[in-house]
C-alpha cells in the first residue's frame, strides 16, 4: 500500500499552467501577480490590506516588527504551536510568554493570558490550533483593557469562521498571518501574508519586507533624481515571487473547495471517534466554523498507536510538542510544567491524515486500523 501522508498539496493543471505563464512573462518577482494574489486574499476575507511575504515565519517576523516588539518586551503566545509563533518574537529581542491552553480546543485559554499580563506586555499572538479559530472575542477584551496589540497565527485557518466572519477580517486582531506551506490549505511553495485594515501597520509592513526601503513621495525626505531612494528602517528580503503568487491565486480559487472537503472528512472522523471509548478529540464550539488543517486523536498509548499506524503506511504525525520544552527555550530558562494542560496534550496526542485529495477508502482505511489498534 502507497504511504499515506498527514498533510499535502493538492495541484492541479490550472495551478501548472499559471506558474508557466508566469516563467514565460517578464516578471519572475515584484510583478503584477503579487499585488492580485494580494488583493484577492483580502477581498476572500474581507481585509483592506495585505502584504505577502516568502514564509508564513516572515509574516510572523514582520508583524512582530510593525507592532512594535523590541528588546524586553513581553508577547503572550500559546505553547502548543509550531516554534515559529514564538520565535518571532525572540527575532525582535521580546520575550514569549506562554499561556495554557483550554483542554477541549487546545487553543489558548483567555483566562490564562490575563494571569501572564505584566507591565511589559506588548502583545498576544493568538494561535488557531489545527484551524479552529480561538476565543477571539475574549481576547479582543482583555486587549484593549491592556492596550496590547493582537496578532492572529492563523497558519492553519485559512477559510475557518469566527462568529460568521471569516478569519482575516480582523474584526477581533490588528493583523492576521497566513501561511502557504504545502501541508496547509493553499500553497506557494513556500509563502505567507500579514493581513490588516490598519493603513500605518500596513505602511510598516511593506517597509520590513523589503530592506527599510521606499520610493514614495510621502516618506521620502530629499529626491536626488529618478533613480532615489530611501531606507528608513532596518527590514529584510522577505518578498515572495509572481511564480509562488500566480500559484496562489488558482489556488484560492479552490480554498472552498479544500475546507468543505476537509470538513466531510472530520465529520466522517467525529462519527467515529467522538465516542469512541480511549479515544478523544477535540472539540469544535458554536460560534466557529475550523478550517480543519489537522485532525488530532488523543490517546493513551500514544507511541505504540504512532509506531503501529506507521508501520501500516499511515503516516501520522505529532503537533505540537510544547515550544517551550525544546532544548533552546530551556536554555532560555522555560521549566517544564509551566503549562500543564500542554503537557498532558502532548503526551497523548497524533495528527492523523487530513487534507482535501484524501479519498473515502483512505479515511475507511484508516478508521479501520485506528479501531484495530484501539480495542
Ligand atoms: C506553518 C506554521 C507557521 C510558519 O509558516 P511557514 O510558512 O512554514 O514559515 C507558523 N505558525 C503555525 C501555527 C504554523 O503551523
């Protein structure tokens, strides 16, 4: 039997034939398909702005940098995320700071963040765990009574809601990242966007993708001539290409598509195990709608169930383990058991398949040898 990944693309010939028209036209990079990718994104979820960016990580980096984090500052994140969620803020000489996470959603507990508010708390970075938007209203809250800024880690909820809004909007944060990785919804290759409806954290933005530099008559302080121009800040190369933007845009055409089939196949999952006895999973509340980037089982001989499924060819995964337990957050002075319900997540946790090309006798497949192993 072929292996069956946890995660992966899905391209199709409209996606092949952007990406050659692209090679065979003048702009490789900073051309016309960045700004309509872009643009398209924004209007799909209803945002006034967008930046992309070459990462998801980038997204994340520049966000930090247009919010502000310097040195000392505190960032509340969650830790059961890709290392990425922190380490952006770490990049800016801040601080994470990590908040437990609720144990039905594993997304991070609005009460948990209020505790870790301090004088030099700058901001939350919301994670929606596996696409299942978190409490964004609460956090909205607690927010502005502490004038923190919000930023929405949004890498795996592309196309989910929050409350009949897509997540994007902003109607909760002050920017959204999105990530297109080739396991998440919509790919680049590699590639991510900042989104906001905030002009002057947008200005900021496309400032930090490209090496502090601008040519616009409304920051420019001399003009020598034609060629001129200035760098006002510190920024990065960070910019993504037309190749990787024309890709993008077929396939947000199919984002829809990519959710709903995603969402067939956890109902199909949550029939199964949502009362399957030694299995639990994760639950989805009423005012959101998860974009399904992942499907996680909690069980309790989690590294026989890991082994037995990947022997079979299933090739499940782990997400996350605690960012602060990895060896260079320890360094840092993170001890174990600052979050529990983290850890106890972690310790039973698998990933099994979930992505769109996944068919109805693969799920069988796998709902068959999950209950196997689990009796
Ligand atoms: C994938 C991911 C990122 C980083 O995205 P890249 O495009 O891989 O840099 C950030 N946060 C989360 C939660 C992710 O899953």
């Amino acid at each position: 039997m072929k292996r069956i990944p946890y995660a992966t693309q899905w391209i199709d010939d409209e996606d092949i034939a952007a990406v050659v028209a692209t090679l065979k036209s003048s702009n490789l990079t900073q051309g016309p398909r960045i700004t309509e990718f872009e643009k398209k994104v924004a209007e799909y979820c209803g945002a006034k702005y967008a930046v992309a960016v070459n990462s998801g990580t980038s997204a994340l980096h520049i966000a930090c940098k247009a919010a502000g984090i310097t040195k000392d500052d505190e960032v509340i994140t969650s830790p059961i995320t890709f290392v990425a969620s922190s380490n952006c803020v770490l990049y800016c000489g801040g601080r994470p700071v990590f908040a437990d996470v609720k144990e039905d959603t594993i997304n991070i507990d609005p009460q948990e963040i209020k505790k870790k508010i301090t004088p030099k708390t700058k901001a939350i970075i919301p994670v929606h765990f596996a696409g299942n938007p978190c409490e964004m209203e609460e956090i909205q809250t607690i927010a502005k009574e502490n004038n923190l800024m919000v930023i929405e880690d949004a890498a795996h909820a592309i196309g989910a809601e929050y409350h009949g809004s897509k997540i994007g909007s902003g109607k909760y944060s002050d920017m959204t990242i999105f990530s297109f990785h080739p396991v998440k919804h919509i790919t680049t290759g590699e590639g991510g966007m900042v989104l906001t409806n905030n002009e002057e954290l947008y200005e900021k933005l496309k400032f930090f993708r490209s090496h502090g530099i601008t040519r616009d008559p409304r920051y420019i302080q001399r003009n020598d001539g034609s060629w001129y121009y200035e760098m006002h800040e510190l920024g990065y190369n960070y910019r993504i290409t037309d190749i990787q933007c024309a890709l993008g845009i077929t396939q947000l055409k199919r984002l829809d598509n990519f959710v709903e089939r995603r969402r067939e196949i956890a109902k199909r999952y949550n029939e199964v195990f949502s009362n399957y006895d030694g299995i639990a999973t994760l639950k989805e509340m009423p005012q959101t709608k998860s974009a399904y980037h992942l499907y996680v089982i909690l069980v309790k001989n989690r590294k026989f169930v890991f082994d037995k499924l990947r022997e079979a060819n299933i090739f499940v995964n782990v997400h996350y383990i605690p960012v602060y337990l990895q060896p260079y957050y320890q360094k840092l002075g993170y001890e174990p058991g600052l979050c529990p319900n983290a850890e106890s997540y972690y310790e039973k946790a698998i990933s099994i398949p979930m992505f769109p090309k996944l068919s109805d006798d693969e799920v069988n497949l796998i709902i068959k040898k999950i209950k196997e192993l689990i009796k």
